[in-house]
C-alpha cells in the first residue's frame, strides 16, 4: 500500500515551538509542516512531547514561544469562539476510542452533531449523516448497539466515524493501532487510507509503531530532546546510519 502523494500547500505551520514546565523543558523549539492530504507521523519516545505539541496545537495548551498556524489562522490569536469554531475543522481519533458507555452507536455520532449547530445548522433528521459515517467505516449495522457490545477494532471504527461525521479537514490519530491484534491493525491503516483518498484529509499520526509508520506515512519527523530532529521519509530515515535514528526502527 503505498500512501498517496499529497499537495505542497501548508495546512498547519509550526515554528520555534518552546514548552517548559519548570525546569523541564518539553519542547526546545519544534517546527513542523503538515501539508495538504498529507498523512504525517510523529515518533517519539514516552515523554518527548507528542502529546505537549498536540495540546498546543488545538489550543488546550499555551505554548511559551513560538507560533502556530492552522488552516492560516494564529491559534495563539483566536478568541474562545473562533478557536472553538477552527476546532470543528480538526477531527481527533483518540487511543482509548473514548466513546460514551451509556450511549447507542446512533447517539455516540450524533453528539458532536448537535454540540456543533453552526456547520450543517440544526439536524431534524442526523440519520443521513450518521449512516454515511458508518458506511464509511464499514459497520452501518451497529447503529443500534452499545460500546460494550463492540470489539476493540469496532470501537475504533466507530471512534473513527465519530471524528469523520464533522467532515474535517484535519484528522489527529493518537496511536491508531496500540492495543489491536495485527489483522485488526492492518485494517484500521487501510481505512485511514481510504479516508485519506476520499476526502483529501490531512493527518497527523503519533505512533510508536514502525508498521503503522511504514505502510501510512508520506513523511515522517522523529522528535528527540523537544526538536524536529529527524525529517525524511520511512525509506530515507529507517536507512540512516545516525544511532539516535536506528534506535527507532530497532
């Protein structure tokens, strides 16, 4: 499977990106670019910063210096209801699926339909949109079950419909694959694919898995010590000789 080749258009602009938290410092100037209909991963190891970049970038976060740009917007610079709005544009996959136990698959989509009246106004009727979510993840007859009656890769697919019923522009996978049997995994890659193709979306995927890496990435960035500091490629970066590089694909 060979991901497609994305446009050169920015869609998110980190520059100089610095977080400390007291003495620690998180962050020690990160820069990245995700490009229109690109699928970007982010490695790192535990505590690098993964989850610190991702909090800036969705504005949960205040980062100390440095700026970030999301579809041209500062996020630094929105007011809480245009930041609120921007974040409607930005899907987010969770690792944990974080779907609600005491709501239907129907109600577990239909939620951030009604939370977000301003994009499609407010629904009399969600089943259109809700079935065409589920199609697109291929479990259109779970629409009347509970969490509890899915699998772990169910679960995951529908998580994945819920981020997708918003139709964003940007998706932020957090570990697609942890936790899921090897067939499972190949499945959810080949539905993010799918995704990627149909609705041209950007992505930016934190794993620890190389497959994952491997089989999704147009591009990679190895974050080490709070920096960017390898850029490239899987062929390119799993080809290096630089230690730090190698110990990733070990």
């Amino acid at each position: 499977m060979t991901p497609e080749t994305p446009n050169t258009k920015a869609i998110i602009t980190i520059k100089d990106l610095k977080k400390s938290y007291g003495d620690h410092h998180v962050l020690n100037g990160f820069n990245m670019v995700l490009n229109e209909g690109e699928n970007l991963v982010i490695m790192g190891k535990s505590g690098s910063g993964k989850s610190v970049m991702i909090k800036c970038l969705v504005g949960l976060e205040q980062p100390d210096s440095g700026s970030i740009e999301v579809m041209g917007e500062n996020i630094n610079e929105l007011n809480r209801s245009a930041l609120d709005e921007l974040r409607t544009e930005i899907g987010f996959l969770f690792q944990g699926s974080a779907l609600y136990d005491s709501m239907t698959v129907r109600e577990n989509l239909e939620f951030p339909l009604r939370r977000h009246t301003k994009k499609f106004g407010v629904l009399k009727d969600t089943t259109p949109l809700v079935m065409e979510a589920l199609e697109n993840v291929g479990l259109a007859d779970t629409i009347n079950l509970m969490p509890e009656e899915l699998s772990g890769g169910m679960k995951r697919r529908i998580a994945l419909a819920r981020t997708l019923i918003l139709q964003p522009k940007i998706i932020l996978y957090d570990e697609p694959t942890t936790g899921l049997d090897p067939i499972t995994a190949k499945e959810i890659l080949i539905l993010m694919k799918s995704i990627q193709q149909k609705y041209n979306t950007s992505s930016l995927i934190i794993t620890h898995d190389v497959d994952c890496a491997r089989v999704i990435s147009n591009r990679m960035i190895l974050l080490v010590d709070g920096i960017n500091y390898a850029e490239g490629t899987f062929k390119e970066l799993s080809s290096s000789t630089d230690p730090k590089i190698q110990a990733f694909f070990k």
